[in-house]
C-alpha cells in the first residue's frame, strides 16, 4: 500500500467563476478528502476553503497545484510532520 500524508489545502477563491472548475478538481479527488469547510467573507468577496486529505504525496502536490493555477485562485498545502499510513 502507497504511503499517505496528512494535509491541509488552504484555498481562497476571488474569483466566482473559478468555482466551478475548483468543484470539479475536488470532486476528481474526492477518494482523499477527509473533510472540506468553506467560509464565504462577503465584506471582502472572497471565499475561504479548507480541505483535509489523507493522499500520496503526488496526488496532493497535484491537486495544489492545479487549484492554484485557476484563475483568481490562490492555495497553500500545509502537511503534518510525520507520514501516517
């Protein structure tokens, strides 16, 4: 069995019609995803996504970067320290 990390995607969305497309990548990744909140900041417009994997190392490298090269997407991967699997 391929070894897996805990993590966290921090995503924050300016860009409503980035939505769909984020929807659909996550939805691609669906099998890792422990757990997912999201918090619309109406004052400022922007929509702030936290996600919790536990994945290979590739598949949330991937992910980050694909989530971060939508448009007016912005995301950061934030790994636990020791590997668990």
């Amino acid at each position: 069995m391929e070894e897996t990390r805990v993590a966290q995607l921090g995503i924050l969305v300016e860009d409503p019609d980035s939505v769909e497309a984020l929807n659909a990548l996550l939805h691609q990744y669906k099998d890792y995803i422990i757990g997912r909140m999201g918090l619309p900041y109406r004052a400022k417009q922007v929509n702030i996504i936290s996600i919790v994997l536990d994945a290979p190392q590739d598949a949330i490298s991937t992910l980050a970067g694909k989530v971060g090269m939508l448009p007016g997407v912005s995301c950061k991967a934030l790994y636990a320290k020791l590997p668990h699997g």
